[in-house]
C-alpha cells in the first residue's frame, strides 16, 4: 500500500506498474513479433519476387 514519507508517496515497484509482468506480457509479445515477421516476409515476397 502507498504511504507518504517526507511528503512524498512512496510505492513499490509492482504498485507503481500498476500489475505483475507473467506469461501474458510475454505471450503478446512474441505474437506480435511474430505477426511483424509474417507481415515482412509477404510484403518482400510481393514487392522483390514479382520482378
């Protein structure tokens, strides 16, 4: 819980984030990539196979 010393709030990491970082952050994470990679691959296969 956040308290106040000196006149400053003062949380812990896991508060300031507002969350934990688990298996979801990194799942979205890696589909994201992953969709990025997907989206290269089609945009150089039409834009340099075609010549």
């Amino acid at each position: 819980m956040p308290h106040v010393e000196n006149g400053h709030i003062v949380e812990s990491a896991i508060e300031a984030r507002g969350a934990r970082p688990g298996k979801p952050v990194l799942y979205v994470l890696l589909a994201g990539t992953g969709a990025v990679i997907v989206l290269l691959a089609v945009v150089y296969v039409a834009v340099f196979a075609m010549h």
